[in-house]
C-alpha cells in the first residue's frame, strides 16, 4: 500500500493494520497478564486496570505507526519539493544566528566589546603619540645629534670614495677601475 494513501485516521477500522511496525521499542501486551496483582485491588478493578493497559499499549503501537507514517510522507513530500536535509540544516543555522543576534546576552555582549574596541584604540592612540613624542624628543638631544654627526662622516667617507686621505675601502676584485664580472649562475 503507498504510504501516500493510506489511512492514518485512529478511528479507522484500520487502524493499527499498517504495513509497518515500529520495533526500537517494542511494547509486550503479554506482561501485563503475568504482572502480579498488587495487593488492596479487588479482582475487579485489576481486571479494569488490566484491560485499560492493555488498550493504552495497543494505542501507543497504532501512534507510532502514524508517526512512521507521517514521516514517511513528510519525507515523499520534502523531496518533491527538493528540500534536502542539508537545506534544512541551512535553514536551522539562519534561524538559529539570527535568534542569537536578537538575543539580550548578544546585545550587552556586542556593546561590551564595542565599548572595549574603542578605549583600546583611543590606549593605543595615545600610546602611539607618546612614542612619537619621546621619539622627536630624542632625536633632539645632544647625543643623537653626535651619533649622528658620526654616522653622516662615515657615509661620506664610504660613498665620496677618495676624497678623504686615505680612508677609501679597498676594492672586493682588487682592481682599481675595473667594473666586477657577472658571474650569475642562471
């Protein structure tokens, strides 16, 4: 019988006459009977608790046939519709993010941050400037301005070649004017 067109109606004389049975958890309608009698009851009233177990199992088996069912033709009717569990996944995720977006906890968190982002540029900001500052103000002091000096003699002594006496630094080929040979391998 196509699962599409079958009857999932519980007062159908039907019920319970589907295809398939659930079997993850099944229930025993026999242990009931082989139950001792608990004591107090009257023989009566165990008989009446008795039957109306017995019906409640046999409902519960007829509800999950329905929910086999049901899901049976929920799953006919996403594929026709080409909605894959990988959509659903999607879609669960969207939904999820955006329940956590509109969230308090989100918010107050977003704004915390928000809040410490901004003191943290304004920390590094001023610690930038100070920098600086010191930075300048070092490159005016005296001993700067002696390294300096120094540095800028031995630049010109390097790079003006043999305008001073004698301070020209030997040639790496050991010819004068001679230009250094290519020798690159590639």
């Amino acid at each position: 019988m196509d699962s599409a067109g079958q009857d999932i109606n519980l007062n159908s004389p039907n019920k319970g006459l589907l295809s398939d049975s659930m079997t993850d958890v099944p229930v025993d309608t026999g242990v009931a009977a082989r139950a001792p009698a608990v004591e107090g009851l009257t023989e009566a009233e165990e008989e009446e608790l008795r039957a109306e177990l017995a019906k409640v199992e046999e409902e519960i088996v007829t509800l999950r046939q329905v929910l086999a069912a049901k899901e049976r033709h929920c799953g006919e009717l996403k594929r026709k519709l080409g909605l894959s569990a990988l959509e659903g996944l999607k879609q669960n995720l969207s939904r999820s993010w955006h329940d956590v977006q509109v969230s308090n906890a989100y918010k107050k968190t977003q704004e915390t941050l928000s809040q410490a982002g901004q003191k943290t540029s304004v920390a590094l900001s001023t610690v930038g400037s100070a920098i600086s500052r010191k930075l300048g103000d070092m490159r005016n002091s005296a001993t700067f301005k002696s390294f300096e000096d120094r540095v800028g003699t031995i630049k010109s002594k390097v790079v003006g070649g043999g305008e001073s006496s004698g301070g020209s630094l030997p040639s790496p080929t050991g010819s004068g004017d001679q230009p250094l040979p290519d020798h690159a391998p590639f």
